[in-house]
C-alpha cells in the first residue's frame, strides 16, 4: 500500500471516535459512580434545592450543583436546572452540564436536556440534544443514550454523530459501550469522512464497527469500504491489531471478497496502479516506521488470489496464484511470492483479451523495479510461457518482463514458434529482438522451411528437418539460424552431418563449415530421364557446404569427396544442380579431379568432370586427363568419357567449348 494509505489506520483508529467513546463512557458512569463513592471531599449544593414530600415525589430542586475533588483538583462536577427524585429511587436532571477531568489534566464534557437515572438498577437514560466533548476536538450529538445491566453496557436510542482531531466527521445508527470488557461498538450504517477542503481525502464504511481495547483489536463488517484520496480497500470484514501503546498499527486482516486498489509512485514521477483481489488479506507493518513490512493475500474457493500492476500506459502485468505474499521496501511494493497454480499475464488494461505474454508454474517469484513494474519473474516446477505466438515448456524459467525476455530449463526444455519446435537444457527467447539462443542437448524441428530447407526432391520437401546441436542462435533481423557443435539434420531421407549450419531467410541459402558430410536419398524406384541406374544415395564429405535454393545449386568446397555405390570423385569443389522436378541433374566437380571405380579398380585423372548423379557415364577433362586401370596401365587425353557399366573409357583429342555452364548441364 502506498504511503497514503498507510496513515489511514493510525488516524481512524488510533486517536479517532472510539478512544473519545472511551472517555465518554467513563464520564456516564461516574453519575452512578457518585452513588457508590460515599461522602465526598468537598460538595456545593445549591441553596434553592427543597424536599417535596407530596405523593411519589421525595426529592426536588433547582439549581443543582455537585462537585468531587480529589486533593487540589476537581476531578467531577455536575449541574443541572432542576433535580427530582421518587421513592422508586429514580432520579431526574434538567438541563445537565457535566465536566470531569482526567489525572493528565484533560478535561471532558457532556450536555443533555434530561438524564433520568435509576440508583438501584444503576439505569441512566440522556435524552435530548445530547452532546459531548473533550480534547483533541471530539464531539460528539446523539438524541438518546442509555446505561443499561447495572451500568454495564451503555447504547445510543438515536443515530449518533461525531467529530474528532478537527479533521473527521462521522455517524453511525447504534452505538453500544461495555465499559467492564472495554468492548466499543458502531452499528447501522456506520462512515467516518474527513472534513471538506482536507488535502487527503479519506472515508471508512461499514455496517459495523468494534474496538475491544484490551486486545488492542478494532474490527469492521459488513461491506467495509476504506478509501484515502483514490486508494480503495473493499472487505466482508477488517480487522487492525495495535501496538500495546496504540500508538501504531501493528497488524491488518482484510476477509472475504477482499478488493483493493492502491497507488504507488514511480522513481520517473508517474503513479502506478496495484490492484488486488482474493479472500483474504494480511498485512504486518514495520514498528517504528509505520511501513508495512509483509502482506499475504489468499486465494477463495471459486477463483485464485490476483495482484495486477497498471502502468500510466495502461499496460498490465497481473499474478494469479492460490497464494501471494508481497514484501515492502520503505512502504513500496518490491517483491512478491506465488504458490500453487500460479499464471502472470502482461496485457492492455482497458482490453483484456490482448494478452502480450502468459507465464504459468507451481511457484514465483516477481521483482517489481523502482518504477513500480513487474520487472523479473522467476518460475518453477512445470512451467509454460508464452508471447507472441511462441509457447515454452520447462522446469524452471525466468523472464524478464521489461526487456521481454524469457529464459527456459529444463530436462529438457521447449519452445514452439510458427510450427517449429525446438528442444534444449536452457532456451532464452528475447521478444523484442525476436531472438533465440539455446545451449546443450539442442533438438529442432523445422516444419516453416524459411530459415533452413535441405529438401533436394518433393518426397523430402514436404518432411520437416530435424537438427540436433549443441548450441542454437536464431536472429530475426535478418533472420538467420546457426546451430553449431557437432550438427546433425535430417529431412526425409537426406541427412546432414557438419560442425555448424546456417539458414539464410533472405538469401535462401544454407551454409554448412567444418567436417561437412551430407547423404541424399530420393524415393526408391524412381529413375530420372537418361539414368540406367536407380537414383542409389549420393554421399558426399567437404569442408565447407552451400545450398542455394533460389539458384537451385548445392557447393561443396575443400576435400570434397562424393561416393555414389562404389564410385568416387574427389575434387577441390563440387557443385550439384537440382533438377526441375525430383533429384539431381547434374554434378561438375572442379580442381585436381580424381575418379575412382571401386568395381573395376579403374582410376581417372584430371580437371575437371561432368557428372550426372546414378548415370551410366562421367566426362573428364584436363591437360591431360589419365586413365589407369587396375592392371597399371596407363591411357591419357583431353577429355575422357568413362563407362562405369562397361569400365571403359572413350579419349577425345579436343573438348568442345564448355565455356557456357548452361552447354554443361
């Protein structure tokens, strides 16, 4: 609660109507206190008091005057226009002033038109323009009060209205005292305001309202309505334990259906809004201070406790547990604990159903920053977040609400965004920057195809790739994925094995460095135009690897090697070309070319070779091309026709003009 609140209890309750009804209370009794008391020290009656002797009457007079003192001082006197008595032991007073006067030298007063009392049954009844008085400005009006059970309880037979501390008004239907159990209560339709004008306007209502002054316990029920300036607290019942000097409150119980709205100041001048909501409510104060130091608020059996933080925007961040406990720092709102089903949500005030961010687990723990937001957020035990389309799963999570990043673990860990799922021990998922980074034991599953598609068929282009890893970096601008550390990719039945791989939005390109190995497998039985071989797997090994999807091409540079069943090409450079309708069309491999025939032991060679994955024959070319067989033998020429069916080879003295790549393919 913000620091305007705070006086609210200490103002009210502590200097306020019920202490004066103390005093009051005391004042009634010493009429039949008088009684008991014997002969007094000193007493003044006035010369015109007369015994009536006629029927019942015992006993008239005007001009009644009595006074008590004690020492120096006079602690009780009382005056009245006209004093009567019967044999009934009843006594009436006219016009009664009476003034008593406390050992701290504070001095009461209380007027009425009549006062009959009773010295038998101790029954007083004061009726008429009742008023009171006594220090610290009380006052208080009623028609009627009334002491009742041998003086033992006093009540009010008319509303009654109050003023105290110069600064609060107040009225209430009933009024009921116990002066043996020190048990005060205000019935009906009790309120108390501040006076019109005051700076920090406050008002209290209820239906009832009881102050049991030995155990330092006020309480209120019945639709408690508590407001300072725009700060409200709504409550079935309150109740406020004091300090043993009243001096401070000391503890608050908010009960059923509790309701409250508080305002909190930021460090950048704005006032941010706390509203909460549940079954009940406690709040420990700081000693001393008057700062609350703690506050639990409980969930009821229909829906869970609630605390929601509104900034000046309108942008709330609201938590939802069966149990909260908030911790104060010099009286503002720093810390709070959820248990049992908890849920944070981050969406437009005035439109509830735009939820930014969810965030859902068994614990939390949140942050609240200097500017009074929902700062940092720390879940456990199955936790689910969620924002903008992407949803994580884990065990433990931390989220960061300003920044909008969200930080996963788990055994493992999830996050699914636009179809894609990826798995990790630790995810962080930045919202703002559209970024993700995930580190050890790293699984994805691709099914979007922007950043990374390894699909060279129709077979494979409609299967997800899998990757694992051991670290992923995902950017959104441009949007780039790197997963590196031991990579492996599936898609369909291609597979990919290389120390890191990048996907390229907005080039389409995937790039593969360091120990690249990819095998590719198109669907069995299926033979493109000119092969007289089934398309068997193309595996193929390189230091580094781009698969460029626009230009329909895949490079492999450094060491490459392919194998296709026992045939070897080893080359500098290798580039695949991808067919208009299902697998490879053509491979040209660049730089110190070496064919091997694993079938025949025939070796070739040379430049550079033209070869179209699963067919029946490879060109070579170079200055010159060499063929050896697996005898030794030795044949060399410019370009070199092999026949992997037949192992043999065709020479060409001249190549033709190869200089087009399009005469290539």
């Amino acid at each position: 609660m913000s620091r305007r609140a705070r006086g609210i209890p200490i103002d009210l309750l502590r200097r306020g109507l019920l202490v004066a009804l103390l005093v009051f209370v005391t004042v009634v009794v010493g009429l039949y206190v008088m009684g008991r008391m014997g002969r007094p020290t000193e007493t003044r009656v006035t010369p015109d008091l007369e015994d009536h002797a006629r029927g019942e009457l015992v006993l008239s007079g005007k001009g009644f005057d009595y006074g008590l003192t004690q020492g120096d001082r006079e602690v009780f006197h009382i005056r009245a226009g006209r004093l009567i008595s019967d044999k009934q032991s009843n006594y009436e007073l006219e016009e009664v002033e009476l003034t008593m006067e406390q050992e701290d030298g504070s001095v009461y007063h209380l007027d009425s038109d009549l006062a009959v009392y009773n010295l038998e049954t101790q029954a007083a009844t004061f009726t008429g323009n009742v008023y009171f008085r006594g220090p610290k400005e009380i006052e208080l009006v009623a028609e009627g009060l009334e002491l009742r059970e041998e003086g033992a309880i006093l009540v009010s037979s008319s509303p009654v209205e109050f003023k105290f501390l110069g600064r609060y008004t107040g009225r209430a239907d009933r009024l009921r005292i116990t002066p043996g159990t020190n048990i005060f209560v205000l019935a009906g339709h009790v309120k108390v305001d501040t006076l019109p004008g005051d700076a920090s306007p406050m008002s209290l209502r209820c239906h009832r309202f009881t102050f049991d002054r030995d155990a330092h316990l006020l309480r209120a029920d019945g639709d408690v309505a508590l407001s300072r300036g725009e700060d409200l607290l709504h409550a079935r019942r309150l109740s406020v334990i004091l300090t043993d000097d009243e001096s401070q409150v000391q503890f608050i119980r908010a009960r059923w259906n509790v309701r409250g709205k508080v305002f909190q100041p930021a460090d950048d001048g704005q006032m941010n809004r706390v509203e909460m909501r549940g079954r009940e409510l406690s709040v420990e104060f700081e000693i001393g201070t008057e700062d609350p130091l703690t506050a639990e608020l409980t969930a009821s059996q229909k829906r869970p406790a609630n605390l929601t933080l509104v900034d000046d925007s309108g942008l709330a961040r609201q938590i939802e547990a069966e149990y909260l406990i908030g911790s104060f720092v010099s009286g503002a709102l720093r810390r709070a604990e959820a248990f049992d089903g908890v849920e944070i949500k981050e969406f437009l005030f005035f439109d509830y159903r735009t939820v930014f961010r969810t965030a859902c687990g068994d614990q939390a723990v949140a942050t609240i920053s200097a500017a009074g937001e929902l700062s940092e957020v720390d879940l456990d035990g199955a936790v689910n977040l969620y924002q903008d389309g992407v949803s994580g799963f884990g065990d433990q999570a931390h989220a960061d609400m300003i920044a909008g990043e969200m930080e996963l673990t788990g055994k493992p860990a999830l996050l699914m965004r636009r179809g894609d799922e990826l798995e990790a021990s630790r995810i962080v998922y930045d919202q703002n920057a559209e970024e993700i980074v995930a580190e050890d034991a790293v699984r994805a599953v691709l099914t979007s195809g922007m950043e990374i598609d390894l699909a060279t068929d129709s077979a494979s282009r409609n299967q997800p790739i899998r990757i694992e890893s051991e670290q992923l970096d995902w950017t959104a601008t441009p949007s780039i994925v790197t997963f590196s550390g031991q990579v492996r990719a599936w898609q369909g039945e291609n597979f990919l094995v290389t120390d890191e791989l990048v996907g390229e939005e907005e080039t389409s390109r995937v790039i593969a460095n360091g120990r690249v190995k990819t095998v590719w497998r198109h669907e069995p039985g299926e033979v493109s135009e000119g092969q007289d071989l089934p398309p068997e797997p193309l595996e193929v090994t390189a230091d580094a690897m781009t698969f460029d999807r626009t230009a329909g091409t895949l490079t492999y540079s450094g060491n490459v090697r392919a194998i296709q069943l026992q045939r070897t090409l080893r080359c500098q450079e290798i580039v695949l070309f991808l067919g208009e309708d299902e697998g490879f069309e053509q491979m040209i491999c660049e730089g110190q070319t070496h064919l091997l025939d694993g079938e025949s032991g025939n070796s070739v060679v040379g430049e550079r070779a033209i070869y179209q994955p699963g067919g029946r024959t490879v060109r070579v070319e170079g200055s010159p091309v060499v063929l050896r067989d697996s005898q030794g033998a030795e044949i060399q020429g410019k370009v070199l026709i092999y026949d992997f069916e037949t192992a043999t080879a065709l020479i060409e003295s001249e190549p033709p003009d190869l200089s087009d790549n399009d005469q290539d393919r």
